[in-house]
C-alpha cells in the first residue's frame, strides 16, 4: 500500500531525478559545456537528494543507482555529440549553459546547507545509546530545515507547547539491505522493523513523567490529541531527555524511579502523533508545569556521533 508521505516521497526524489536523467541522455547538447553544466546540476540534485531526502521506500542506496544511470546517459550523450558535431546557433548554446548554471547553483547553495548541517554543535550533550542492538536509520536530525523536521518548532509560537523538541531525532530500523519493512507501507504496526525494539536509558537519572496506555496507531493514521503518543521523562541531573511513541503497556518505569544508563524503559511502539512506527528523542532544559515538553532544547550526541538525516547507527 503507498501511504500518501510515501507517494509524495516516490514523486519528488524517484520520479523527479528520474525524468531528468532521461531527458539528459536524450536530448541533445549544444556544446561540451552546456552538457557540463547539465551534468553537474544533476549531480548536485542527486547529492542533495542523497543527504536529505527522506528514503522510506526505496532505500537511500538509490541514489547511487540514480547517480550511476546520470552518468551512463551523459555519456551517451557525449559520445553522440563528438560523432556527429552538430552546429548549433550561439543563443540555444549560451541558453543551456546559463539554464543549467542556474540549476547548478540553486542546488549548491541547498546542498552546503545540507554539509553544514551535519557539524556537531559546540555544547551538545552526550547520550548513551537509547536502543537495543540493531541497525537504526535517522530520518530526522540535524541543523538545517532540509535534514530536521523538528526545526520548524523552534521559533513559531504555534509550537510553543512543544518546543523541546526542535533538536530532536527520530530513528526507525532497517535491515542489511536498507527496508524497514516487509512491503511498502503496511497499515499494521507490528509488522515495521523498529516495532518492539528495547528503549534504554541514554543516561543515569530519575523519571519524572510518564504516559502509557495509548493504543498504537495503524500507519499511517496520527492521534493528534496526544502528540507524544507513550513516552517517558528522564531527569539527568541538568537537563531532560524525552523518548516517545512506546507501545502501550511496554513502559516499566514510574515516576521517582532512579535508573543507571541502559535500563530497560520500555519498547518502540506507533503511538502518538507519528506516520509509523519510530522512536523519537529529545532533549530539553527542564519540564515547564503547564507545557512539559515545551521546555528550551538543547543539541545532543549519541557515543560522540552527532546523529543526521540519512545516518546509519549499527549498534551491537
């Protein structure tokens, strides 16, 4: 079943990138360096595509595949222009290279976006793992808008209750091939790669709220009314850490609990205000009485690794 996140996905960076690759290998070129700057603006597309598309389904391997396909059809297209030495006026010349030049640059200036991005930020905490072993994918992390859904939150009044969350992550799992799923997106949620997978504490601390009792959600239906769906608040001495969207019943802390790092929390889940199945974490200064998880956000890392969109985390 293609959910409507997932078809928006295959259109923008499958059918997209897709229908420009072909159209470079058939049309035509004017001169060499017309055919440069298609290159380039392509591969500037692609490499963008590559850092901060979100890959639900395909897998983010795809744009290798699509970035092999770019360069078998320039080419071809190469190969024929020095052939046949077509001639061509001198305004379609100077029309390619300044439109595709355009392009280039457009995707340049996201993609430096997207690298600057990923630098560690000066400050940011360091959390022990939250996951048993596995192999995770980040879908959403990072300094930038492109990499970081979460960022949105962090300035618009809308979002005020929920502002701790700006610099979170969120995290699904994947196999060795890169699916996180058995099919494309199936409505039940146990069938997702993440779902069940063991919540541990990322650091020493005390639990200070939890939620339970939140049925799962079938993907890719939301519960709107309550954002976080199942999760838990851990107090480390300093700051918050919040991981949300546990399975109901899966919670075996209470408030007051003291735990070490790595304590059993609970288990990924679908509830809350998710497409399907992920664990999301947070961390925030402190827990306001009226909003507790719009609490000011701090950057964090996981084993001195800032985690971003696209990162795979192995953990053994």
């Amino acid at each position: 079943m293609f959910t409507e996140p997932v078809l928006q996905l295959l259109v923008l960076q499958v059918a997209l990138p897709s229908a420009l690759i072909i159209l470079n290998a058939i049309l035509p070129t004017a001169s060499v360096t017309g055919l440069l700057a298609r290159f380039l603006a392509i591969g500037a597309l692609l490499s963008y595509l590559s850092l901060a598309g979100v890959w639900l389904f395909p897998p983010s391997w795809s744009t290798s595949l699509l970035g092999f396909l770019h360069i078998g059809g320039t080419l071809i297209v190469f190969a024929r222009y020095c052939r046949k030495h077509p001639q061509h006026a001198p305004w379609r010349k100077w029309g390619e290279r300044i439109i595709a030049g355009a392009a280039t640059v457009t995707m340049l200036v996201l993609l430096s976006s997207a690298i600057a991005g990923r630098v560690t930020p000066q400050g940011a905490i360091d959390l022990a793992t939250p996951l048993a072993p596995g192999r995770y994918l980040v879908v959403s992390g990072g300094k930038a808008p492109g990499l970081n859904a979460h960022l949105r939150t962090l300035d618009d009044e809308r979002f005020r209750a929920v502002r701790g969350q700006s610099f979170a992550v969120d995290l699904i799992g994947v196999d060795a091939l890169g699916f996180r799923t058995q099919g494309i997106a199936p409505k039940d949620p146990r069938k997702y790669r993440i779902y069940g997978a063991t919540i541990l504490a990322p650091c020493a601390g005390t639990i200070v709220g939890v939620t339970d009792g939140l049925s799962d959600m079938p993907v890719p239906q939301r519960d709107r009314a309550h954002l976080a769906g199942n999760h838990v608040l851990l107090d480390c001495k300093g700051y918050i850490v919040v991981l949300a969207h546990m399975a109901p019943g899966s919670i075996g802390v209470k408030a007051g609990d003291v735990l070490e790092a790595g304590a059993r929390l609970g288990e990924v889940g679908n509830s809350g205000n998710t497409d399907e199945p992920h664990l999301h974490m947070h961390v925030q200064r402190d827990v306001p009485e009226t909003n507790p998880l719009g609490g000011e956000p701090l950057w964090f890392t996981v084993g001195g690794r800032f985690l971003t969109r696209n990162d795979i985390l192995t953990l053994h």
